[in-house]
C-alpha cells in the first residue's frame, strides 16, 4: 500500500459511520489504523515515522490475508480492536 491515498485518509470517518457495511474485525481492524494515519497528519518527508511505517505495513499484510487469518486477531490485539 505504501502512501496512502488522501481518499483513503479522508474516509476513513464515513467508513466508521457506514450502516451498511460488514462489521467484521478485519474490517474495524482497518478503520482504526486507517484512523491512526489520519489523526498523525501529514508524513515528514524529512525524517522516516517508525510508527507510520509499522501500521502502513500492518495494513499491508491485512489486505494479504484471507477472512479468519490469524494474522487479524493479532492485529486486534496489538491495536486494541474488539
């Protein structure tokens, strides 16, 4: 996924609001990183994010992973999903 689409960024609250969408834990998984990445603000392009390159990675290996993986209940975990 690497940078993110400013798209991506900028609808990460109506995803969280969206009625007609699943409520997996796949899915609030990627909501509440997409979430951090929107709160943290634009990247410095000056200077490497070591916590912005870990949940773009995490959200890499989300989008790489079948339904019921448990890669997800580990990035649950590790991001305080329920």
């Amino acid at each position: 996924m690497g940078i993110l689409a400013r798209a991506d960024l900028i609808s990460v609250a109506h995803i969280g609001q969206a009625s007609n969408m699943s409520d997996t834990l796949r899915h609030r998984v990627r909501v509440k990183l997409l979430r951090q990445l929107a709160e943290d603000g634009v990247p410095d392009s000056e200077h490497d994010d070591p916590r912005r390159i870990a949940i773009e990675t995490d959200l890499d290996a989300l989008a790489s992973v079948a339904e019921g993986d448990p890669l997800i209940e580990e990035l649950a975990a590790r991001y305080l999903v329920f």
